[in-house]
C-alpha cells in the first residue's frame, strides 16, 4: 500500500470523524432557541375542527374534555356547548402567556371563517400589539393565564348582521387570572348556530 494512499485515507477518515462529532455535538449539546411553528396540536375533535395545543393551560385541556364528550351525545345539548366554547374563546383569547407574538393569533376554530380576517387585524393591530416577541423563548414581560372561569348566564339569543340573522346564545362569563394586569374579567359572548356547529360572532367586555 503506497504512502499516498495511506495518507489520503487517513484525511477522509479523519474528516468523517469531524463531521460526526459536529454532528453529535449540535443535536445534543446545542440548545435549540428558535421555535418551529406557534404550537403542536395533541389531540383534536375532527368533525367540528377544534383542537388542543401542547402549550394549553389545564384549564383549557379541562375544559376541551367537557366539550368533547358533550359533542359525542346522540342529542347535543346546545346551550352547554355554546358556554363551553365561550369559555374556551376567552381561555385562548386571554392566555398571553403561552403566545409567541401578535401574529400568533388564537381563537380561529371557534369564529366564523368570514370573519377570520377582521379578527386577526385587530389582535395584530389592537389587543396583542404590545406582544414581544418569544421566538427565542427569552422573553421579559408579564402576561396573564386564566386560572378560573365560569358561565353566569346563558340563554338563547338571535343576532343581525344585516345580511343574515343567526339563532344561537348568548353567554355570559367571569373569570379570574393568575395575576392581576388589568386585563378584562367579564364578558358576554354571542354564539351562533350554523348548520350544526356554533362559532363566536360577537364578544363585549362587561365594565363593572
């Protein structure tokens, strides 16, 4: 074996060694800081869209749970469908906490789709425009998680949107934080039914 080939060998070998060793050394021991989408769903409710995200509070798994049974009734029971998907609305709503940014906008699956595009232009624009960003998971700012809620009041309701007018409910609702920020605590939610399934169509913060 001549001294060439010797030698050549010994540089390939010793650059496969390098580059597993890089690669060992990056999938190890280098922290990943940047986030590959907003969250990963973990369970869902196929036939009506809804999900549960891995960083969803206990509260929001809790109730998801309440709504998948209730949806798997031969009879659905629509008044508590509608104060179930109210107060997961306001969970994943006020829960900025576990958000990325402002263009990571929640509550979609619960919201007519026609009025997807209003609602992600006044949480960018509006209510999460104060948002940092979280991308690299080091974050500064103090944001709230609901940590209670409950439905005061429900009733059957219709709303105009002047095109069309929709049965459905309307719902009342109180809750409490994990720490106080001035962030609202009551609101009133109407839900509307189309065909079968019910979707947010219009929420108003109650002032005390």
């Amino acid at each position: 074996m001549g001294k060439g080939y010797k030698t050549g060998l010994l540089v390939i070998t010793f650059f496969i060694i390098v580059i597993f060793g890089a690669y060992v050394y990056s999938r190890f021991h280098i922290k990943k800081t940047k986030k590959s989408g907003f969250s990963v769903v973990v369970d869902k409710i196929s036939k009506y869209n809804y999900t549960l995200d891995e960083r969803d509070s206990k509260l929001m798994r809790e109730k998801f749970k309440d709504l998948k049974k209730v949806l798997k009734e031969k009879e659905i029971n629509y008044s508590e469908y509608a104060s179930l998907l109210a107060e997961m609305y306001i969970i994943d709503l006020y829960d900025l906490n576990n958000k990325v940014n402002k263009y990571d906008v929640p509550c979609l699956e619960y919201i007519l789709d026609k009025e997807h595009d209003k609602f992600k232009k006044m949480i960018k624009n509006d209510f999460y425009s104060q948002l940092k960003d979280n991308s690299n998971g080091d974050r500064k700012q103090d944001l709230p998680t609901i940590k209670s809620i409950k439905v005061t009041d429900v009733g059957e309701t219709t709303y105009d949107t002047g095109d069309v007018t929709y049965s459905g409910y309307l719902v009342k609702l109180e809750w409490e934080y994990d720490k106080e920020l001035g962030f609202d605590k009551k609101s009133e939610i109407i839900v509307a039914k189309v065909d079968d399934q019910l979707y947010v169509i219009k929420q108003t913060p109650i002032i005390d």
